[in-house]
C-alpha cells in the first residue's frame, strides 16, 4: 500500500506486556488467527526487554533506537538532581528524539504510545499514551481533541475499577478498546500518512490483574481474558488487511508477564541490613537519614547514597565500590518464599552508557520468576497482594515482522534494536 506521495506505508502495532508465548500459544490455538497469520508468513521471535522492565524505559528505547544512558529515561519517578525530591519524567524528558521526529519527510500517525506525554508538534498526528493526566495535552494538532471527546477516548482503563469489581474493569476494559480502535479508524481514513503506530495498553492491565485468570483454563475470568485478546487480534486483523499484502508490518510488545507469587521491598530489605537509615516522622526519599549507604526506586533501582550526589550522602568515593560489592552480596543471597528471589544484579556500566549515565542507578535488580520488586518505604517483605495476579517480567517480549522484500532482524533482538528493524523493513531488507 502505497500513500499519496508515493511511500511504501509502513504499520508498527504495540500490544503491551504481552509475552512471546502467549501470542505463540493463542495464535496456535486460533485464539488470535490474524497474528498466526503474519507469524506463518513473517519473522516472530522472543525479544529481550529494557533493565528494569517497565513500560516507560523499554518504549522509550523501542521509539529512539537507544538505551536509557542516552534517553535519559529509567522509570516512572526519578530522584532530583543533588537533592531527595521526586520528578517525573515524561515526554519532555526524553533526551534522544523518536523515529518519526528523525523521519521529518515520512507522515506519521502516533496513537497511544506510553510516555509520550505532552504531545508536541510532528509532521503528522500524535496522541499520548499513559502516563496523561490531561487529554488536552495529549493532543497534536490540537483541532483533533473536539473528535477525542465526540468517541469518549480514553487514554487509559480506570484500573481503580480491578480493585473494587473484576467485572466493572472488563467492561471499562472493552470500552477503553473500542473508544481506540475507533479513533484510529478515523485517523487511517482521514490522514494521507506514511507510518501509522497504534499501541494496545488495556493487555497489560489485564495481565496485572488477571493473570492467574489467564493460566488456569477453570477461573471463572479465563474465558473473558481470552475474549479480550480475541478482540485486540479483530483490531489488528482489520488494519492488516486495509494495509494489504505488499506493505511492511511490525507487531510487538515491551515486556512479558508471569503469575505474580511474591512481593520483595527492597528498601526494607536495605533497612534491615543496616545498610539504609530512615529518620522518625520523615516518609520517602526525604525521610534517609545520615548513614544510610543505599537506597532503592522502583522497582529494584538501587542508588549508593554517595556523598558527591545526595545532600545527606556519607558514601566517599573511595567507598563506593565497596557498598555495590555489599550490595551485590546482600541481593545474591536473599531469599523469598524459601526460594532465591533475585534472578539477576547489573551494574550501571553493563547496562548504561552515554550522556545521561550519571543519572543512572548503581545496580539495578531483576526478580527471579513470580517474583515482584518494589521500593515501597516501611513496608515488610511478604506474599503476592490482592487483587494484582500478574507481574511484568523481563526476557520475553516479542517481536513479528512481515516485510514483502524480507526483512533483517537481529538473532537475539532487544527493544532498542525495533527502530534499526522498521527501518530495514521499509528498505526491503537491505543493510543500511
């Protein structure tokens, strides 16, 4: 498919937290018919996922081609520079520009991309993804927000709805769906673009909550979340098809999900340990005392309380060393549930590197599997927590390419490889 000027059109869908053996599975059960159908003419393979794996650092890298030492981008909070106070990062924050800012001659529609808040001006259409607290901000041009409240669109599923009723979620679940594929219907029509991106987010609520509905073919849920991946397989198939054969499509997702069996707070963790101190009547990052040598973000970001970065740090730079080494040993042998509870401890420089490494954690922790990491304060090591059934997990994302000329993906692809992939899809294979 061919637009107006005369570019190959290229589609690029997200489904988000969607592991590689789901979409495996329900493609072959018939579940999800129209992904088996581009898995059996394309190329599907597992894909490693960002170091933490959550949604704002590994779509960060799968929109610039960049890990987070360059995009700047390495959770959902971030500590303030020489102080203790919690920023946000968003769409501003990010440090290296996108692929349709880089593609100033391609058109592009941007539906629903998570941290990609505020919208700001492209050569094309974007709507923010999660994280958006307001829908006029989410919008470029501004004009389109007058279509965004006629279709009711939402930018996210109100999951305040899992905690109170399962089955109030699955309807504002299903609605949330229809209000976007609805929007992109009128975008696909509308707009002469050349790269359309569509992100599907409700899977990954989903997961969180009804994962455990999804594993056991006997919950009284596990019909309604097959019924969910169904209709987000319609949605795909319908854009596929207008797209026709010819042109390249890329399906994929930013990270895995398995049963949720355990919670591990890490600040509690250092806390016991004596390696963090927290001061009487103070909550949060404002409350470590002097004396602490680490403390953690979510969700196993840990940060050497270093006394060249933080106000009340008492880490020398001579010391420095020596606490990741402790820290190193403390999260190798702990344990959870009597089982081991971390899979895997990075330093910042395997994961990290470029101009805003200096931002970037000490260590960084992956949980074993079921195994949940957060950074919570005061709050003791314990079992899963009702109602989340679900966790992301890291090395399972996926990647499907169809590319009519072929296509080079990467043997062991990970996220920050999906913007060298889309373009060797629009080339036809061809090295760059």
């Amino acid at each position: 498919m061919i637009s107006r000027n005369g570019r190959t059109r290229l589609l690029v869908l997200g489904i988000d937290g969607v592991p590689y053996r789901l979409v495996r599975d329900e493609a072959a059960a018939g579940t999800m018919p129209n992904l088996g159908e581009l898995i059996r003419c394309g190329v599907f393979k597992p894909m490693s996922s960002s170091v933490p794996e959550i949604s704002c650092v590994s779509w960060s890298s799968i929109i610039t081609g960049e890990n987070p030492g360059v995009h700047g981008i390495y959770g959902f909070t971030d500590v303030m520079p020489q102080g203790y106070g919690i920023r946000f990062p968003n769409f501003a924050s990010l440090a290296a520009k996108p692929f349709w800012e880089r593609q100033e001659d391609r058109r592009s529609v941007i539906l629903n991309v998570p941290s990609t808040y505020p919208a700001r001006p492209m050569n094309g259409i974007h709507v923010s993804g999660f994280v958006a607290p307001k829908l006029a901000k989410s919008v470029h041009p501004a004009s389109l927000l007058a279509t965004l409240e006629e279709l009711d669109y939402r930018i996210d599923v109100d999951s305040q709805k899992g905690h109170e009723s399962i089955p109030l979620f699955l309807e504002d679940l299903d609605r949330t769906l229809e209000a976007r594929v609805a929007l992109a219907d009128v975008l696909w029509k509308s707009d002469d673009w050349d790269t359309f991106m569509l992100v599907f987010t409700g899977t990954d609520r989903l997961g969180h909550f009804l994962w455990a509905a999804y594993e056991d073919e006997e919950h009284p849920h596990h019909p309604d979340v097959l019924d969910h991946f169904r209709r987000v397989d319609r949605a795909i198939g319908r854009f596929v098809d207008r797209l026709g054969e010819d042109a390249p499509v890329v399906v994929l997702s930013d990270h895995g999900f398995e049963r949720l069996e355990a919670n591990v707070y890490v600040n509690r963790v250092l806390q016991e340990h004596g390696l963090l101190k927290l001061d009487d009547g103070r909550r949060g990052l404002a409350g470590i005392g002097n004396g602490s040598a680490a403390f953690a973000l979510d969700p196993g970001r840990l940060y050497v309380h270093a006394a060249s970065r933080f106000p009340r740090g008492s880490v020398a730079a001579r010391e420095k060393e020596a606490v990741i080494e402790d820290l190193i040993e403390l999260f190798t042998n702990l344990s959870v549930q009597g089982r081991r509870a971390i899979r895997s401890i990075h330093r910042r420089d395997e994961l990290y590197a470029g101009p805003a490494v200096d931002r970037a954690p000490d260590v960084v922790l992956v949980g074993e599997r079921g195994v949940n990491l957060k950074a919570s304060f005061n709050t003791s090591s314990d079992g899963a927590e009702e109602p989340f059934t679900g966790k992301h997990s890291q090395p399972d994302a996926f990647l499907l390419v169809r590319s009519a000329n072929g296509v080079v993906v990467p043997e062991k692809p990970s996220v920050v490889d999906v913007v060298d992939v889309l373009s060797s899809a629009l080339r036809g294979g061809q090295s760059s």
